[in-house]
C-alpha cells in the first residue's frame, strides 16, 4: 500500500536489478514489489500460453519486452485507486465533493489520453491480464469511485486488505437478485411513508425524522438478515434521537398503534414510580424472523439526548450477554452503535470507545458503526464541525476500515452493509459504514434550516427521496414491474398506517424471554421500608475461613514479590494472633463470598489489580515469569466467575462499560473504581444521565457500583474529594445508594447486600484512603458472621447519661475524631458513623438523639461548607437539631499547599471539642 515514486524516477536497471533480486529470493524484496513482480510473472507467461496457443515458457525477459517504468506507473496507479479512490467517488447525493487532492489523474502517473488504448502487463495485478490502461482505470474506478468509497489504506494485516480488495473488485458490482430488490424496495417504502405519515398527523410535533435517511432502515434490515445467516442470535442497537422512532417501527416491530399512542398522549405508562422520558429516548427489545428463518433478539438501547453517551452502554451489554448467555462466544452478539456525522466527529466518547474494541477486558468481537451523515449537525455545516477530511477519521486509530456510501443508492448500500457484516464475522473487529445523505427538515420539524444553510436547502427541496430514486434505477435497469409494484406497496402501508391510528390493532410481535431478562422480572422495585434496615448478609464461620485461606495462597511453581509476600503473610497474623482482617481482605472475602453463592463479579478501572494504592492486590505477578495469578480462582465451590480488568485511561467510557454491563446481568456484581474519586467527574454524563436517572426514566433497574476514593489527606485539590455533594444532590425517589464506609465488614455487607436485594441500585462509596490501613477500619470475624450493613454505627463506648456532645460524622473524619477524644479522655464526648448517607436512615438517627437527648449535636466534615454533606442533610435531617462543623467555603475542594491542609484540620478538630 505504500508509494512508490522513488521507483519511478529511478534508472530501468535499478528496477531490472530488484526483478533480479526477486527471481532469486522472492522474500528479500519489499511485499507490495514482490506482489508487482509476482504478478508481472504471471502476465508474461500467460500471454505466452493464450497468444500461441501452446504450453511453451514465455521467452520474454524485462530488458527486452517490458517497459518497467511505465508498468510500474500502472502499478502506482492502481495503489491510488485502492488507496484514494474514496476521495473521488461520487458519494454526496446533494452537492459536489471537495476537491480533497487525490491526484489520480492521469496525469500524475506520467500518461496521457494517447496512452489509454496501449496494453499494459499490470492489469494481471487487478486479474485482467495484460489488457489496456483504459480497461485498467474503467475496472478500478467501478471498484473504488462510483457511489461508494472504501477507506482502508491504513489496515496493516495482508489478509484484512486482500479480503476487502476480493470484495469490492471481484463480487460488489455482482447484481443482487430480485427478491432482495423488492425486499429493499419494500423497506425503503416503509421508511419513507412512516415520516410521510408522521408529518401529515402530527404537524409541528417533534419526531427527529429520518427524511432523506431513510435508506437506513434498508441497511438495518439487510445487518440484521446478514448477521443472522452468520449465526448471530442477538443484535444490541445504540442511537440518539434522529430515526429513532423509524427504527423502532419498521426494524424493531413495536406496533405503531404503541407509536402512535404516545403522539397521541393517550399511552399507558407506568406511573408506580419516576418520570419517565420522552418517546424517542426509551428502549425496546423484540424477537424477530429474517429472510432466511432465523429467529434473532433485538434490543434498542435507551439513551439521552447526548448523544453518543449510549455507546459504551451498547458494548458492556453486549459483553455482559455474551458472557453469561454465550459462553463469550462474540460471534452470537453483535453490538451496532448508529452515529451522527456531527456527533461521531465531534464526541471524545466515541474514540474512547473504539480505544476499548481490542483490549482484553471490553472486546465484544467487534461493532458495525453506521453513520447517518446528513452533512449537518445542529445547524452547522461540515466545514465548521470537524478539520478531519471525513467524520469517521478517527476509525483509522484503530484501523478499521470505513465503506463511504452514497445513501441515495440503496443497493450500494444494503451491498456495505453486507460486506461491513461479513468482515465483522470474519475478523471479530470494528467496521464503518459512512452513509452520507442529508437532513429534509430542520434539528427538528419545527425548525426551519434555511435560515443558516439556504443553498443546501434549495438543492434538497427539489431532491427525490430514496425510495423515488429506487423505483426509477430499478425501471432503468430491467425491472418493469417496479412502479406498479412501488405504488401498490404505497397505498397498502398507507391504508395500514390509517388503520392503526383508527385504533384497529396491531398484534404485537411474540417475544421469549431470555434468562437475564427472566432474572430481571423476578426482581421487584424497591419501597421506601426496603432501607429502614439492610437485610442480613452474614456468611457462616466455616465459609468465613474457607474463604479467608483460598485469598491467602498460591501455587507452588509461583513466586510472588517479596514484598507482596510480606504483605499477605501480615494479614495472615492479624487474623492469628486477632481474629481481624483488614480492608483489602474484607473487600476479597465480600467478591469470594458472592461467588460463592453463584454470582458473577466483574471489576475494572485504572489499575485495580493491585488497587491505585496498592492495597487489593487481588491479581499477584510472578517476579521471575510475569505471570498472572487470582486470588479469587481457588474458591471451592464457587460458581460465580471472577473478572477483573486494569482499565484505559478513561473515566466516561468505562463506566458507561460497565453501566452496560451491569443493566444485562442482575446476578453480576459489577463494580468500576476511580483511581482518585476526584476523576469520576470526567465521566459525569454517565452519572447523570444513566445512574442516577436511569431507572426514573426507563424503568430500567442497575447494580452498578462505583468506588471512589475520598477524603482529605493533604495531597491537593484534585485528590481529595470525589464531589460527594453532586451526588447527594441527584438522590430522590431511593434512587441510588451513597455510601462513606469506615469498617472492613460494613463494606463487606454493603457489596453482598448489592445482589442480595430483591432489587437493584447503584452503590456510591466513597472510601477514606486512609482506612485502607487504619487500624481503626479492621474487623473481627464476628461482624462478617452476623447481621448485615449498619447504615449508623453508634459509639459503643458512650454512656448515654454522661455525654453532653454528639459529633456525627462519615468516612475518614471519624478516625481523627476518635484519636482526639482517646487522648483527652473524652466521656462527654459521643461519636456516630453515618455510614449511609443516602436512603438516609432516619429512624436509626431519631433513636439515636432520643438516646443522647441531653446532648447538643454536631455535624462534622472535612469539606467545605459549599460541599460534603452538609448542604444535603440541613435539607433532608430535619428532626435533629444540629450544627455544623466544617472547613469554610470555598471554590476549590481543597488546599493544595500540606501546611495549610494540616492547620484546616486541626481547626476542624478542636472547633469539634471546644464549641
């Protein structure tokens, strides 16, 4: 694939050198010269075979018969074609392309019109044989220029390229059989007339239509056959709003009486609980039968208005199904991810995403990215949204190849969408389709797009929609029957769609349900009296041990870092000489014990192998092989899988991952870890728009949990606070838990209490640094065998008669406190853990300050007053009568200067014991 203009200008026995060198040794040339030489071999004896008839050896040698440098000139030329060709094809259905520099003319290789009819041996390179320079470009521009572009010069794998290369030079120009024309030609006609239809009803209502796209519901369909007849079983859609409604009607079978309804306000919605969303955000899953009488699932999934936030939910569902429903087998799945031009070009999410497609722990055998490119975002022009040639530049980062396609030609695109399916099956890896079309109306039909793009809106004014330009190629092209048939397919859809807005019903189509979704419906929706008390996640002394033992082995050939060794063998002791073990055991024996009852975890984020401060060290590493070792694998008798996985550098597409993966499974204990829970800010659409929403506006239950490392130990403003005040300020309707965990085995019951719930909700803790090795946070056996989550840990050690003071803290603070009133001796002094902030456990609180009724009350934090919990609970605690206690407000979480830190402190503490 690379240029070989050096050649060229070079003397014709330096190239007669290189055949020489290539005759002996075929391997000592470069590989895309030795495929030249290979194929200049081939030519010449061939012409020496057809042209005489006879069987004789060619007599031909390169200084007597062969022009080297003109041939390898064709040669160059060819290269251009596979290589740029896109940049020439003709795949803008409304206005001329730019002129992007792709110098094929004939011109640049040195020739001009007198040498078109002379022959040249190089065609053997594109399977013509010798044939004449005319031949040569006609075949080339008919694989590489005509409505569709193929970008893949980048893809570094030989067998990749020549796959591609059989596909578009040897089978795309094949013509499809006529009951695929009428299948395109009937879904082409689908789509068109639901928008049509729409637009009439509802005028001014927003439906983000797919007018002047409509060829994707074709290209859907044919993915979805395609797929199917490649053993695919299940197919998982991520897209934002434009065509959603389409989608949902002609390719997902949601009756249109359901549609319908909604613009009519006339749906039944479930109203127990949430808000619920607009029509064209919600999910849908359906069963249907292919072309070829397969029965394949389909699920769309919900999603926001940003718009490719739904990407990374698309893939960790789509691997979370394979991994419990196929054995990981990828080729069952297939995730779609349907972009924008705008939007895929333009969102940082989509390149973390493509980043994630090859690594060990997000692989899910590959996605189809199709791109609606309606040439316009919003209201701004290409020009102004992106400095890239194309809106999927970036797929070559991970050099997946991109089919550019001109949407108004249907079978060229049902063609891609074959080939981009095949090659997903074949190399389990990512592919592009780049459908460019164009947007009929404006973001929305309310909005009038003249009023910034006037000229492109004149051209499409008076433009033909696909499925009017279908039924013309197909009467120029042998097929008489198409108008009548197009016109009969019209006035039977549009009859239908009448009947169903007329309330006539539509059956539904039949559904089975898999066992994920069969776990799903056995859950039931949480109650306001689920969180008065967790409910009891003890495990029983003899698990406690077995367990305990399998985390502190490892096998014999294996030899773990000294200080590794070291650092388990201090575990072993405490629990000898103490019966306690410390957070990083008690955080191990909560996964074991979940695996233990049947359940999957899966764990990621950036470097939890060993945990960001080195203290889980759940995977060893040989220090003489490198190789890995889990201390979760040898836990006898578990039948939930283990998987944990060092993570990207990505905060917003990872945990979208494992949202995605967490909404497939409910039996899965899924959980993503901040390195400092300061960056879990930079995936906060998925917080807000999926975990603390998502249930409220899509019905949607999720067990995801996110672990952010949070407390204030001097080290600066961007690794001390995980911004617990956002998160508080989402909470309602019990829609997520937020944690501050000071003790070994709170945390322990809190990740068992995740899947032992008859219900699911994402778990935020926030976990003190500071307890991963606090003496203070060690737990005995005692509390891992008994009881369950203490949402409020009262002061053991206070004498409700003598105390005079409560301080009420969470987290880390806590340990200060205690060490303050150990070393003053403190009796009047009363400490009380809010454990869980959210559900707030108010009647334990209320008991509580009935208990120390002779008692003033303070709320203490490390915070800012702007911050922490402070703001939350003077909102929600409003039957204790309580101050506060905190650092002063302020813009940053927290100073960066360690001096500064210390004395902030200090007066946090004494304000607590002098006020």
């Amino acid at each position: 694939m690379k240029d070989f203009s050096y050649i060229t200008s070079s003397h014709p026995a330096f190239v007669e050198s290189l055949y020489n060198d290539f005759s002996k040794n075929p391997e000592s040339v470069d590989p895309e010269l030795r495929k030249f030489f290979e194929g200049f071999d081939f030519a010449v004896s061939s012409v020496a075979v057809n042209g005489n008839g006879a069987s004789a050896p060619s007599t031909a040698t390169p200084s007597e018969n062969v022009d080297w440098m003109r041939e390898i000139r064709v040669y160059r030329m060819i290269l251009g074609y596979r290589n740029k060709g896109h940049l020439i094809a003709k795949t803008n259905p409304i206005r001329e392309r730019k002129d992007r520099g792709a110098n094929l003319n004939l011109g640049f290789f040195g020739f001009s019109e007198a040498d078109l009819d002379k022959e040249f041996y190089a065609g053997q390179l594109v399977g013509l044989g010798k044939t004449t320079l005319k031949n040569i470009i006609d075949y080339l521009k008919k694989a590489y220029a005509t409505h569709v572009g193929v970008e893949f010069k980048y893809i570094s794998e030989q067998e990749r390229v020549d796959w591609l290369y059989n596909e578009m030079e040897k089978k795309f120009n094949d013509p499809l059989p006529l009951e695929k024309r009428k299948r395109i030609l009937e879904k082409l006609n689908q789509g068109v007339m639901f928008e049509k239809f729409l637009h009439t009803k509802y005028i001014g209502q927003k439906r983000f239509s797919l007018e002047g796209g409509e060829t994707t519901i074709a290209a859907l369909d044919a993915i979805i056959n395609t797929a199917a007849d490649h053993d695919v079983q299940e197919v998982v859609i991520g897209m934002a709003h434009r065509g959603r409604l389409n989608v949902l009607a002609n390719i997902m079978g949601k009756t249109y009486e359901q549609i319908f309804s909604e613009f009519e306000g006339t749906a039944k919605l479930d109203q127990t609980m949430g808000s619920g969303d607009v029509k064209y955000h919600m999910g849908y899953g359906s069963e249907v039968t292919t072309t070829g009488n397969k029965t394949i699932h389909l699920k769309l999934m919900p999603n926001p208005s940003h718009l490719e936030a739904v990407d990374p939910v698309v893939v960790g569902f789509a691997r979370a199904k394979a991994d419990v429903m196929y054995a990981s087998d990828f080729d069952k799945i297939l995730p779609i991810l349907i972009h924008g031009d705008a939007s895929i070009a333009g969102q940082g999410i989509v390149y973390e995403v493509l980043q994630m497609s090859d690594l060990k722990g997000y692989h899910t055998g590959g996605t189809i990215h199709f791109v609606i490119n309606n040439q316009i975002g919003f209201t701004t022009d290409f020009d102004d949204a992106r400095s890239s040639d194309y809106c999927t530049s970036l797929a070559g980062a991970i050099q997946a190849p991109v089919m550019h396609v001109n949407g108004d030609d249907a079978e060229s695109v049902v063609k891609c969408v074959e080939i981009a399916t095949r090659y997903r099956q074949q190399f389990n890896a990512d592919i592009f389709i780049d459908m460019v079309c164009y947007r009929k109306h404006g973001h929305n039909e309310g909005d009038d797009p003249k009023f910034t793009q006037p000229h492109l809106y004149a051209l499409i004014d008076k433009h033909q929609n696909p499925r009017e330009i279908y039924t013309s190629y197909l009467l120029d092209n042998g097929e008489a029957d198409a108008k009548d048939l197009a016109k009969e397919m019209e006035k039977k859809f549009w009859a239908d769609l009448q009947e169903r807005l007329d309330e006539i019903k539509q059956n539904p189509l039949p559904y089975n349900y898999q066992q994920p979704e069969l776990w799903w419906k056995s859950l039931r929706k949480a109650t306001s009296e689920d969180f008065v008390q967790s409910p009891n996640t003890a495990i029983s002394e003899e698990n406690f041990k077995k367990l305990f033992d399998a985390l502190m082995v490892w096998p014999g050939d294996f030899t773990p870092l000294k200080k590794v060794e070291k650092i388990i063998q201090d575990k072993i002791k405490l629990f000898q000489g103490e019966n306690k073990v410390d957070w990083a055991t008690g955080e191990l024996l909560g996964y074991a014990s979940v695996l233990l009852d049947g359940n999957d975890v899966r764990m990621s984020g950036q470097d939890v192998k060993r945990g960001t401060f080195s203290h889980r060290h759940a995977v060893l590493r040989d220090e003489n092989t490198d190789k890995e070792y889990s201390r979760l694998s040898r836990i006898e008798g578990a039948k939930g899988q283990f998987r944990i996985y060092n993570s990207l550098l990505s905060e917003y597409g990872v945990l979208g991952f494992e949202y995605g993966y967490a909404m497939a499974n409910p039996h899965a204990l899924v959980l993503w870890e901040a390195q400092f829970g300061d960056f879990s800010n930079g995936a906060q659409t998925m917080i807000d728009q999926f975990i603390s929403a998502g249930e409220q506006k899509w019905n949607r239950m999720n067990g995801v949990v996110m672990l952010l490392p949070h407390g204030y130990e001097g080290q600066g403003p961007e690794h001390s606070s995980a911004r617990l005040e956002r998160y508080l300020q989402a909470c309602a309707e019990n829609n997520m838990i937020i944690t501050n965990i000071t003790t070994a085995a709170n945390f322990f019951h809190a990740l068992r209490r995740q899947v032992a719930w008859p219900f699911r909700k994402p778990l935020i803790n926030f976990a003190p640094k500071a307890n991963l090795r606090h003496p203070g946070s060690y737990s005995h056996i005692s509390e891992f065998t008994t009881g369950g989550f203490r949402e409020v840990i009262d002061d053991e050690a206070a004498n409700a008669n003598e105390v005079k003071k409560v301080l009420f803290c969470s987290g880390k603070l806590y340990f200060d406190l205690a060490e303050r009133k150990q070393k003053e001796g403190r009796s009047d002094i009363a400490l009380v853990r809010l454990e869980q902030i959210y559900p707030l456990p108010l009647k334990q609180l209320e008991d509580l300050y009935k208990k120390y009724n002779k008692a003033v009350w303070f709320w203490v934090q490390e915070e800012p007053l702007n911050m922490g919990a402070a703001s939350f609970l003077q909102m929600n605690l409003k039957s204790l009568n309580y101050g506060v206690i905190s650092r002063n407000p302020s813009a940053a979480t927290a100073t960066g200067y360690a001096k500064v830190h210390k004395q902030e402190q200090e007066e946090i503490i004494q304000t607590a014991f002098s006020i």
